[in-house]
C-alpha cells in the first residue's frame, strides 16, 4: 500500500533525514520517499492509518498539508 504525503516546513536534507527516520520508526512501514523539491513523501507500507503516519511527522514539527 501506498500513501502520498505533503509535508511543510522541509527545507535541507536534514529535514528529509529526520521525515525518512521518523516514519520508517512506525511499525507497518516499509520504505519512505522524500522529494524536498515538490514536498512530497511517498510512504509505501502494511495498512498502517493515515493519522499513524501524519503523527509520526507531526511529533517532529512538520505539518502535514494533504494526505493522498
């Protein structure tokens, strides 16, 4: 399964490390995507809910602004 994230506030690549770590720590899921360019992170993982995922980003202070 596969989910399209938009996240705000990314602007370096330590910001795509710390995105990649934090949702690849979330049980179900199996490999992270980060695009910094268009602001999108692809999340391809075992059914794991989109509020798992968009928490997992939030904790670490990026907002998720769409969820596909």
């Amino acid at each position: 399964m596969e989910t399209l994230l938009i996240v705000d506030g990314m602007t370096c690549s330590h910001c795509e490390a710390s995105v990649t770590k934090a949702l690849e720590e979330v049980k179900g899921v199996e490999k992270v995507d980060v695009d910094l360019s268009t602001k999108e992170v692809k999340v391809t993982h075992n059914d794991v809910s989109n509020e798992k995922l968009k928490e997992a980003v939030e904790d670490i202070g990026f907002d998720v602004s769409e969820i596909k």
